[in-house]
C-alpha cells in the first residue's frame, strides 16, 4: 500500500491537466466559403505539468495553426506547402551560389509555382493520370543508375543532404504526374512536317553554321616590336627547329611548356575547345584543312610565329549503326483461331520452311502482316530498337540466312529469317533527327508556355497571404 499516495497524486495531476486542456481550448471559426480563415489564429500551450518551484509565470508560447494561402479551383495550398516549397528553393540556389531574391518576390514566384502545379495535377485527376509505386520506384532505380549509385546509397546522399526520402518519393511521383499531362495535353499535338526539317537543313548550311569544335595547341615564337631583320629572322629559325623536333615526335604539351612565349604557356599551350566563330581568324584557313594530330606550318603575325597543332576534333563524327535486314511470317489470334491453333499453324509453317519451300512464296500466301507480306515478308532494314523486344532478341541471336523457330509478341507469332547484316553510315539520317528534334523542342517550348498561360487565366485562384 506504500505506492497508493503517488498513484493518487497522479490521478489528481491528470484531472487537473485534462480540466485546463479543455478551459484552454479555442473555437476555430470558419469563414463564410467554408475553409478556416486567412489570418493565423494561435492557441495557448496547455500547462501539462505544474509548476513545482513557486516563481513568476512566465509567458506561455504560441503555435500558428496551417492556414490556407490560396484558394485553386477546387484545391488549396496550404502555409506549410508553401514554407517546404520555399526552403527547397532557398537551399537550391544556396548551393548554386545564385543571389537570393527579395523575400515578397520569391514568395510570389513560389506560391505561382504551387498554383501552376496545383492546376496541372488537377488536370491529372480528372483524366485518372496516375504514378504507380511501380513506375515510381522504377525512375528512382533509374535515377540512383545514372549517379552511379545503388538505390539504398541513393536514398542515404538524400537523407544525408537534408532530403526526406519519403518526401523526395511524393514531389518525384507529382513531377512525373505534371510531366504525363504535359505529354498528353501539348506534346502530342506537335507536328513537325519533312519540309520544315529540309528548310531548316538548308538555311543553317547557307548560314555557313557548323557544331564543328576543335581542341587546339598553341606555341608562339614572340618577336619585340620594331624588331631589326635579324631579329625576326632569329625568331623563325627558333621556331623551325621547334616545328622540326614536334615533327619528329617531341612532347607538343611539355614543348610548349618550356619554349612558348604564350599566354597558355604554363598549360602546355592549351587553349581549349574553340567553335569556327572563335578561332582567330589567323589561324582558320589552317585549322580547316588539318586532322586530329596534325601541326601546322608556321604562321606569321606581328607578334611573332605560332605553331598550331589540332589535339581534338568533335562536332564531325560520322554515325555508323549496325542494321540487320530481315523478313518474317505473321500469324494472329482472331475471333475464330485461339492462341493454341495458331502456334500449331505456325510451327507447321516452320516444318515447311526447314523441308526447303521458299520463305517469301509462303509469307506472301499466310503472312497477316500485310505490308510486308507483299514484300515476300521483307522488313527492310532495321535499326536497334526498331522492334519490340522479343522480335529484337531473336534478331540477335540469328546469323545471315537462318530462320527463328516461332516466337510470341504482343502481334501474335513469328517466323523470322535474317538476310544479312551491315554496318551503315546514318550521318545524315542523324542530322535530320537533331533537326527535327530540335523543332519540335521549340514548338513544344511555345506551345507549353501558352497552354499554361491559358490555363491559369481560365482558372479561379484567390491569394490570402498578406505578403502579395
């Protein structure tokens, strides 16, 4: 019986704990629209344990309730999305180093921000665009792959760096929501046409526009100024015996380090990667016609005499791909053959082509691919990628002139020969896909900007933050 006292002096501290925790209680009002009103109310932090020392009362600390900062459609944004959101922005532009805004102009750019976004994943529920925790956690793999990490040193560099795991999964999973809905709504309707590519091919080649770069080495012979005949004459031979022991195998950077009279002396006379439009003009007719590892003759200018020589040379690559040329045989399931009696037709087609009946007299009679059936079966060339996986990785595994044994796809089944193989040189194949790439990005980049500009000037957004 000697612990009742204290049992009973606990029951005592709780009721009167519990009878000030319901005197201090607020009334939350509502405002007339339904949502708690804009301006912060506070409650009072209930006296949980008296005071056991006699003394002054000291003030008691207020908490803010979340408040509502804008109303969007049917959404709200509340002040504490808006303090994450704003923290993340202030620590992004710590570690880039970018000058902080004034704090009304990032709230504003913020809060936009949120409200844009808010738009965009309402959008996505009305049209049940979703991210699954599959897709979700197959982008983070993706992610932690191309950092060259694994997922759970991935998820220890967040945590260590500041970042919620659980946090970084839900804004990824609204990036990728928002990224579905751009897809959907503007990416789609984009259209780039075969004569918009070749205007645009044209005019950059009359333009005289290249992506060629050319990493460059730079040695100079310096001569004084107002310098006597024997001077200049003492420079160029100095410069030819270098020109000489560079042709003969010496070190161009270590060369340079000890003879140039150079600004990039001390970096073994490089000068870095220079576009045409940087090269001195001096040194273009030169650099035009030299390869990787060519040096130039001497060239003359008033300051002396230099020595070019190309260490690097990119912009120019030739594309070559691996192509295979290939036919095949389709057959579908359709409302009267099940799976089962065209995987039995199939494989009858097989004992026909393995008895020595001609592969494109029997695609032209059965083949359900009614393209290339008339083609005899023939696919033409294919690039990596151009087919589904399954059909790829029998392609593979295929030499010239045999034939597959069937395989299923979601198309139905195959019976696939490979005819031969190359290597093509898709140089200009390529070019028209940058091109056409890079038409479409700015199309996609004018089109975005005015479909979210009519999007927020259609919709309802009422700011309650007194900071706007």
């Amino acid at each position: 019986m000697k612990y009742f006292p204290c049992l009973l002096c606990l029951a005592l501290l709780f009721a009167v704990t519990s009878a000030g925790a319901e005197e201090q209680a607020p009334e939350i009002t509502m405002d007339p629209s339904g949502y708690r009103a804009s301006q912060p109310e506070f409650i009072e932090a209930p006296d949980f344990v008296p005071d056991l020392v006699p003394g002054p009362a000291e003030p008691r600390p207020q908490y803010p309730l979340n408040r509502i900062v804008a109303i969007v459609n049917n959404d709200v944004i509340l002040s504490s999305e808006l303090d994450d959101a704003m923290n993340k922005i202030i620590k992004q532009l710590s570690e880039k180093g970018t000058p902080i805004p004034e704090h009304a102009t990032l709230i504003k750019q913020v809060l936009e921000r949120l409200v844009v976004d808010s738009l965009q994943l309402q959008i996505a529920t009305d049209n049940g665009i979703t991210v699954n925790d599959s897709m979700l956690n197959s982008e983070i793999q993706d992610l932690a792959r191309e950092n060259g990490v694994s997922l759970t040193e991935f998820r220890d560099i967040l945590e260590r760096d500041g970042y919620s795991y659980a946090a970084f999964r839900e804004d990824l999973r609204r990036q990728l929501i928002i990224s579905q809905v751009r897809r959907q709504m503007v990416a789609s309707r984009i259209k780039v046409t075969d004569q918009e590519v070749d205007n645009l091919l044209a005019m950059l080649k009359a333009s005289g526009k290249s992506d060629i770069e050319y990493h460059l080495g730079h040695i100079l012979i310096s001569i004084p100024e107002a310098a006597s005949p024997e001077e200049i004459q003492a420079a160029e031979q100095r410069a030819n015996m270098i020109l000489g022991q560079l042709r003969n195998g010496m070190n161009f950077s270590e060369t340079a380090t000890a003879e140039s009279d150079g600004q990039t002396a001390l970096e073994g006379g490089d000068i870095g990667w220079r576009s045409i439009g940087q090269i001195p003009s001096l040194f273009l007719d030169s650099v035009k016609t030299m390869q990787v590892g060519d040096l130039s003759d001497l060239i003359r200018s008033s300051s002396g005499f230099h020595i070019i020589k190309i260490l690097g040379k990119r912009g120019d690559e030739r594309h070559m791909v691996e192509q295979t040329r290939a036919r095949h045989i389709l057959l579908k399931t359709d409302a009267v053959s099940t799976d089962e009696d065209v995987q039995i037709r199939i494989q009858q087609l097989e004992i026909r082509l393995r008895g020595g009946e001609d592969f494109a007299t029997l695609a032209r009679a059965n083949s359900q691919d009614t393209l290339s059936a008339a083609k005899g079966g023939d696919l033409g060339w294919l690039n990596k990628g151009d087919t589904v996986p399954e059909f790829e990785e029998t392609l593979e595994d295929l030499a010239p002139g045999e034939i597959s044994q069937p395989v299923k796809t979601m198309f139905g089944w195959h019976l696939v020969q490979v005819q031969e193989r190359r290597t093509h040189d898709s140089t200009e194949d390529y070019e028209r896909t940058q091109v056409k790439n890079l038409i479409r990005s700015r199309k996609y980049d004018e089109e975005l900007a005015l479909w979210l500009r009519r999007l927020r000037d259609e919709s309802y957004v009422e700011y309650r933050i007194e900071e706007l």
